[in-house]
C-alpha cells in the first residue's frame, strides 16, 4: 500500500493526505482508514465524489469507530466492486465490517453483502434504489446518454447542472469534486452502473443487519423508489430523515451520525 502525498487543500473535506491506495486484481483502491480498535465501519460515496465526501463522518465518528472511506475504481460492475472491497478488507485485515453505502455506493454494497454475507456484520442503505427504472426520466439519468457519450462530456454536464445549484457547503463539494478530484472515467463507469442496476437478489443478511436511511426532501430518488426500497427489505431498520436531500451525511450529518451511532450502539 502507498500513502498520497499531494498537497492539501483549505476545505475540509480536502483529505487526500491521508489517503492510502491498495492494488486489488490490478485496479487502485484509494481509501481513508482512521484506525483504531472500534467496530468497523465502511463507508462507500455515491456516484459524484470521492472518500472525501464522507469528511464528517470521518470527524465525527473516528474513535468510536475504525472508519475507512472508500474509493472505488471505475468500474460498473457491482459484483466486481463487490469482490474488489472484499479484497480491500483482506488488505487492510479486516474480518467483519458495517457496511453504508450512500447512492450507487449502497446498491452495490447489497453486493457484499450478497456474495461475503459473513463479512458483513451490519449493511447500511443510504438513499439507494433498488431499480434504476424511476431515474430515467431525469435526462442526465438517461442510459443512451451515459452509454454514447464520451466521459469528459458526462463530467461536464454535471457540472453545469450543479453550478445552476444555489450556493451551499454541497456545492462547492461538488464543484471540486467534479473539477478533477474525481476522474471523469470513474464518474461515467459509476452511472453506467447505475443505469444498468438489477434487483439484487435476497441477501444472506438477518432483517436485523439491515438498516434503510433515506430522507423525505430526497430531489434524486422518488417516493415510489423510497418504498420501493423498504419493501424490498421488510423488516429492516428503517431511518426516515426529514432533511437532508440525496447527500444527508453532508447536508444533515448530526441526524445522519446519530443514525448510525444509534444502530450500532452495543
């Protein structure tokens, strides 16, 4: 494993100096791991940004927890992602860890927990889908466009759309994130992932290691996807947020940390 040594930047969630990379089946793997002797807990970004997204949680929850924030490869494919963290895991010798994945992160995090069921001690969904089919209407969400066009324009794109946003801590998140932070060809294999999502099939999980967040001003995922979500997992915990848009660990971290404290609380 390699440590980055790129200058940081002023804002917060400008981390790349402690970032690690580990080569998993000949893809990169970059990741932040506070360490530490806590229960273990994965948390795996959406389709726009890297680990750094997760800065607050990162903040807030190192001590009581060994936080590693994952980034991942570009790569579609959700059970190849799957296999790649569950790689990353031996690299880092970990058995067993709580798994959030927020977006595209936690459709594929049902991966994990479908084909390393015993790895997974309890799977966070944050603000997921279980079929992309709703999303399609939205035109950035369409599968041709993804398919057909070229990864520099996608990346462009999303950043007009999120320039026309009005000013917040979000934004310029994003606006860096997606001014190079993040490579374009990560960011189109991840919504080609996400436009070609299938259901993911019952997973060797408990309803009790299972725990569904989502928020009810959510503008990306739509209601009927929302229950879509929690029918799929009857039985599993389920963490209604009243705010926080599609990005609550940032736009409503305190109710989102709490949330988490709160399920894996002994």
């Amino acid at each position: 494993m390699t440590v980055s040594r790129k200058a940081e930047g002023t804002s917060p969630w400008h981390l790349r100096s402690r970032m690690g990379t580990a080569e998993i089946a000949g893809r990169v793997w970059p990741f932040i791991d506070t360490g530490g002797t806590g229960p273990v807990l994965v948390l795996l970004p959406g389709s726009v940004g890297t680990c750094e997204v997760f800065f607050k949680q990162i903040a807030a929850l190192d001590g009581p927890f060994r936080v590693v924030a994952v980034s991942y490869p570009a790569e579609p494919d959700p059970a190849r992602l799957a296999d790649g963290l569950a790689g990353l895991l031996d690299r880092l010798r970990i058995e067993q860890a709580n798994v959030l994945g927020s977006s595209f992160g936690g459709y594929w995090a049902q991966y994990v927990a479908l084909r390393h069921g015993a790895r997974v001690e309890k799977l966070f969904l944050g603000n997921i889908f279980v079929s992309p089919n709703e999303l399609f209407a939205k035109p950035l969400f369409d599968p041709e466009w993804i398919r057909n066009t070229p990864a520099a324009l996608i990346q462009q794109a999303w950043l007009e759309r999120v320039e026309q946003a009005p000013d917040s801590e979000l934004k310029q998140l994003q606006l860096d994130m997606l001014s190079g932070r993040q490579e374009a060809d990560n960011l189109k294999a991840r919504f080609l992932g996400v436009v070609t999502a299938r259901l993911c099939p019952p997973l060797p999980l408990a309803p009790s290691q299972i725990v569904v967040i989502d928020c009810a001003d959510d503008p990306i995922i739509p209601p009927a996807s929302r229950q879509a979500v929690r029918d799929h997992y009857p039985g599993a915990a389920h963490c209604a947020l009243p705010s926080g848009g599609h990005y609550p660990h940032v736009l409503n971290s305190e109710a989102y940390n709490a949330a988490i404290r709160q399920q894996l609380r002994p």
